[in-house]
C-alpha cells in the first residue's frame, strides 16, 4: 500500500516565504555579528569611526614618505644622468660610441706596433746572434830581439763561440800573420799560449746585447 504525501496548502507555502525573505539582510540593515563566547558582540563599524583620525593621520603619513622617497630617487637618477652625459661626451663634442670607437681603434693601432716590434727584435736578435762582438787581445814579444809588445793575438767570436783567432808576429826581417777559425769556442788547430789566452779572454765576454 502507498504512502499517502502530504501537501501544504499553497497558503501556506506564500506565508513560508514571506517570512524567509524577511528574515534576509538588507544593505542598510544594521550588521549582525555572532557573538563571541564570553564576549559582547564587535561592532566594525562603530570601531573605524571612533579610531577614523589615526587611520587618517597614518595614512597621509605613509603617503609623505612614499613622496620624498620618490623625491630622492629622482634626485639621485639625475645627478647619475649628468655623470653619464659628462661621461660619454668626449672634448669635441662626440658621444660615448664615438669615444670608445677611438679608443678601441689606437688599441689596435697599438698591438700592430707591437707585432711589428716584435718581428723587427726577433730580426735583430738574430743579427747580433750572429755579430762578431766578443774580443780577446793578448800582446806580447816572441823575439828577443825586438823591443816592445808588437805581436799580438786577437780573438773575435760571435754569441755562439764561433769566430777565428788572428796571430800577428813581428820581427826585424817582417810580420807574419796567422789566422786560425774557431767554432763552439774550439779550434781546429793547435793554438799558442798567447793564442788561447785571446780566445779565453773573447769566451768570458758576454755577448751583444746580453744574448747567450
């Protein structure tokens, strides 16, 4: 067997809604606040009128310091300005492209000449390796009857010990002379005591320009 429904005349149902819709807040409604435990209700409103002049006094103060914040900023960002502007203007009145464009330039300009520095002391290098500037000299009298250190032995070698030793002999019949080639600071042939004495001597120089 159904269960029998039951239906609410439709009066009743208008007086339902009647009251519910009344029973909504309105906007100017005065605002219900649930009650604390233990406490009276707080009311929003009735707080920010009576505290409105702090709020007030503080925010125009937060907006004063945000002004001269900005004050200061733009302060600062225009003496920045005129030092960059000081900067990048150059004597002639170029900017600071053009100023770095020059600078860039006598920089190359400067490692070119370098290079070529470079390639000329290399070249010279090799020139006075090969100079003959290191010199020896021993004079002596082979013969007793001439007065006076009129022989002699001179010894000239380059930076790597290569040269000759010249041997002069005076007498009264003539002068001889002998010259003996010299390589790594060695000769090749049997040398006089003078005659080594020249080559130790040219040996203990150092070479031109301090090469070795």
């Amino acid at each position: 067997m159904a269960a029998a429904v039951y239906t609410a005349p439709r009066s009743m149902r208008l007086v339902g809604a009647r009251w519910a819709v009344a029973q909504r807040p309105t906007l100017d409604s005065p605002r219900r606040h649930p009650r604390s435990s233990g406490g009276p209700p707080i009311d929003l409103d009735a707080v920010v009128q009576s505290n409105l002049g702090p709020i007030v006094v503080a925010l125009a103060a937060a907006v004063l310091v945000l002004l001269l914040v900005i004050v200061s900023q733009s302060v600062r960002i225009r003496r920045l300005g005129r030092r960059l502007d000081a900067l990048a203007s150059s004597s002639d009145g170029g900017s600071l492209e053009a100023v770095l464009g020059g600078h860039l330039e006598r920089v190359r300009k400067a490692v070119d000449d370098v290079e070529r520095v470079a390639v000329r002391t290399t070249t010279v290098e090799g020139d006075v390796r090969r100079s003959l500037g290191r010199v020896g000299l021993v004079r002596f009298n082979p013969f007793e009857d001439t007065g006076g250190n009129q022989s002699f032995a001179l010894a000239i070698l380059d930076a790597q010990g290569d040269g000759f030793v010249v041997s002069s002999l005076h007498a009264r019949a003539g002068t001889r002379v002998y010259a003996k080639a010299i390589t790594g600071g060695l000769s090749e042939s049997a040398l006089s005591d003078e005659e080594s004495e020249a080559l130790r001597q040219a040996l203990a120089r150092p070479a031109a320009g301090g090469l070795s």
